[in-house]
C-alpha cells in the first residue's frame, strides 16, 4: 500500500464518522443558511477539531461561500477540504542538517513513544544514516528493555544506563558516543511525567544544558508523542508540555484506531506546533510523515 492508501486507511473511522454526519447534514438542506453552519460546526467539534478550530473554519467557509457566490450545499465538502489543508500547511519536515543532529522525544507512558523512536530510527537508518539511541527514560519500568528491542530490530546502536540513572547522564554518554562513532542523528528516549511537571521542567533543562554545551551548534528537534485515540486530552498534555519544553513537533499515534483524527488540526491550530508523523498501523514503515493535503484528503471523501 502507497503513502497516500496508508494515510486514507489510517483515517478510515475519522473519515467514516465526518463523512456521514457532513453528508447527512447537507442531504438535509436545499439552501446554505446559519442552521447549516450551526450543525457543521457541531459536526467538526464532536470529531475532536475543538471549538476553537471548528468555529475559524466555519468562519473561513462562511466568507469563502459569500465571496464565490456558492449557493449549492453540495460543494461545501470541497471547500471544507481546502481549507483544513490550508490550516495544516507548513514545514513538517525534520531539521537534520548537522552532522550529529540530535533528537529529544517526550511523552507520557503508554502512547507510544518507545515504538515511534524505533521506527523513526528504522526510517533514518533507511535513507543512510547512522543512528545512535539513548535510552534516558530510566525512571519507567521496562523502558530500557523496550527502546534495546526496537535498536536491534531497526539496525542501530543504543547507549543505556541503569535503571534510575540520572538521565542527563545517559544523554551525555549517547553524545560521547556518536561523536566516537561519526553518528549522524541522536535519538533519545527522555521521561515524561506531567504529574510532577517542576521535576519534568528541571530534568528536561539539565539534559538541554548538557547538549548545548557538548553540541552547540547541532540540529535540535524536541518531539512530543501523543495518542490520538485521547482525542482532546492530547490537546491538553501538548499544552502542559509546551510550558515545560521548547516542542518542535508532534508525533500522533495510533491514528487508524479512533475515529478522533480530527485532533490533529486542533493541535496545529491551537498551539502552533506542527504535527510532523502520523502513526496509522503497528508495522515499522506505518509512521508516516505528515502532509497536510493527504490528511484533509483522507479526513474528508470528497469523492463521490
């Protein structure tokens, strides 16, 4: 399956849950009036858009429909489609433009942040690149254990610690480490507690200390990892994480398991943080990166 059948498939439940009520709403009218608008509105903020995003896009289409003089409630699936790509458009792409480049990736247990280190890792380590791990999550039972299997299985080297070393420590070794070994690209594995966010703040900060100094001139990403299947409480952790972190992107799993995908475009919209992969199955290549016109195409079916 292509990229574009991979995104329209990890979309399904999304689309399947936007396309029927949308449809529904608009087989109801002969004429686009303000009760229309209403229950489109309705529609995009029980997919997850959030009140915020679904009320500016309504707006949008509110002025977009008077400008080109629409009458026929029938073309309002286009019109919705381009503007949440215009809404979602931006530069997705990672910054890995030093030699090493270094990635943090934060999150909270069990959304998947361990997985999409090891295929990010797998992606990298495709297109040539040298990757090293390190596994400075060391406060998470299993986490070490978890982020060796996912090194092995994508071919690449990790740097650990024991459980409960200092993380910044571990973060220190994996620099020393790549600079040894002429690495392209340093992933690491950093713990992600929202229920203490003072000791989440000073750990994060001490590990940036360390490679500011070690590496400072290196490509700096800081990825934040969140379940899509939350639906707005992933709207709320990146919120809590943004005050503690300098988040450069987002990484959404478990994409193809909810019909709540319209999340995607509240966190872009609300907080300004490009969403730059989308997790849309288990096997190792179903971390995609994102783009913003193939989600609005397999977020609503204009085809008819």
């Amino acid at each position: 399956m292509g990229f574009f059948g991979k995104i329209k498939a990890g979309l399904a439940k999304t689309r399947s849950q936007l396309a029927d009520n949308i449809n529904s709403v608009i087989n109801s009218f002969t004429k686009i009036d303000e009760e229309l608008f209403e229950q489109l509105e309705e529609i995009l903020v029980l997919s997850d858009i959030g009140c915020v995003t679904s009320e500016q896009i309504c707006q949008e289409l509110r002025g977009q429909i008077k400008k080109d003089g629409v009458k026929d409630p029938a073309q309002i699936k286009k019109m919705l489609k381009a503007i949440i790509s215009e809404k979602m458009a931006g530069d997705t792409s990672l910054k890995l433009n030093t030699k090493p480049s270094i990635i943090l990736v934060i999150g909270v247990n069990g959304v998947g942040k361990t997985t999409s280190i090891g295929k990010i890792a797998a992606k990298l380590k495709s297109e040539g690149k040298m990757v090293v791990l390190g596994a400075a999550d060391t406060f998470r039972a299993a986490a070490i254990e978890q982020l060796e299997i996912w090194a092995e299985r994508a071919g690449v080297s990790i740097v650990k610690g024991k459980e409960g070393t200092d993380p910044a420590s571990v973060v220190f070794d994996t620099i020393a480490h790549a600079k040894a070994k002429d690495a392209d690209v340093i992933i690491c594995d950093t713990a992600g507690r929202l229920h203490n966010k003072k000791n989440l703040m000073d750990e994060l900060n001490k590990i940036y200390r360390i490679i500011n100094r070690e590496l400072p001139d290196a490509a700096k990403e800081t990825l934040l990892v969140l379940d899509a299947t939350t639906g707005q409480n992933a709207v709320n952790q990146a919120k809590e994480f943004k005050n503690t972190a300098d988040i450069t992107g987002i990484v959404l799993t478990k994409l193809d398991g909810t019909a709540r995908g319209g999340v995607v475009l509240a966190i872009k919209n609300e907080l300004d943080i490009p969403v730059k992969f989308v997790g849309v199955g288990e096997s190792v290549d179903d971390l995609m990166p994102f783009d913003s016109v193939e989600f609005a195409t397999g977020i609503i079916d204009t085809e008819e």
